[in-house]
C-alpha cells in the first residue's frame, strides 16, 4: 500500500500524463523523469533503464482511475493523442458507483471532447477496448452546466464525421 501511495504522489508530483501505444515504446518527456509502460514478458529489458517510473500495465488499472483524470486536468492544455486515448480507457461501467470518479471524469470528457474533438473521435474509432457506449452516457448526461453544448456541437458538426454526428445526437 505504502509503494502504491509513493507511485500516485510521485506521479501528481511530476503531472506526468501517462504515455501509451500498441508497442508499449519508451516516451521521453520533457520532464527529469517519465513513466515507462511496459509488457510483463518485457521487463527484462528494462533493467538499464535510469531515472524513469516503471509500470506494468498489466497490473495498472485503467478503469475509473482518478490518478489519469487528475493528470488530464493538470495538462488539459498539453494533451498527446496517447494521454487523450489513456483517458477514455479510463471510463467503464464499473464505474457507476464510484461518485468522485463521475464527477470529475463527467467534467474532463466534456474538457478533453471541447479541446480536442477530431482526436477524440480518432480515437474512438480506433481502438476496440474504450467502452463507448459508457462515454456515450456520459456525454447524455453533463453535470456542469457551464458547458457551451451548442459550441461543442458545431465543433463536432465542422468534422463530418459519423461518430460525431452520434455524438451531436447524444448531448442535450
């Protein structure tokens, strides 16, 4: 438990958004550290690996995680495509019960969607294991109500896109 509350601090520490591709590469940051994702039958490689925070993501657990939605908000203004699809792996529908998790993440999707629609999208329609239909009921259901929906909704509509057009759908 205590390496666990070392690694979040350490991470909130450094508001470092957690980089990830299909072939689980290195992702320098422009930070004195950056958090490696590796594979288990990869960690051999990375014992010369200096100054970096190793995670597993096998054992890291996406869903509902607050740590990604605290380090999305810290950088909102400097999101990668990687940080963007980490994000949206975060939402599932375990996450019903868990009211700080909705909240905050409810706020974020509406942020991250505003500030990067056309990546958004790509990203949905790309990868398989984002629980859209979740994110759909999200959107369908703002808790702020400061968000220009109709603003957002002529951001998506500019992409013609089919899945925006579902989208433009979903929001109120």
């Amino acid at each position: 438990m205590k390496n666990l509350n070392t690694l979040r601090i350490t991470l909130l520490m450094f508001s470092i958004v957690f980089p990830l591709s299909c072939k689980n590469n290195i992702e320098k940051r422009e930070h004195n550290k950056s958090i490696v994702i590796i594979n288990r039958n990869e960690k051999n490689n990375t014992k010369s690996i200096k100054n970096d925070h190793v995670i597993d993501i096998d054992t890291l657990k996406l869903h509902c995680n607050l740590i990604i939605i605290k380090t999305i908000d810290a950088n909102v203004n400097n999101l990668t495509k990687n940080d963007i699809t980490f994000f949206l792996m975060t939402f599932h529908e375990k996450c019903n019960n868990n009211i700080e998790y909705m909240e905050y993440s409810n706020e974020m999707l509406f942020a991250v969607l505003n500030k990067y629609p056309k990546e958004v999208i790509e990203i949905m329609k790309e990868n398989k294991e984002i629980d859209k239909a979740f994110i759909f009921n999200v959107l369908s259901n703002p808790i702020n109500d400061k968000i220009d929906i109709v603003a957002l909704k002529n951001k998506l509509k500019i992409l013609n896109d089919s899945l925006a057009n579902k989208i433009i759908e979903i929001l109120p």
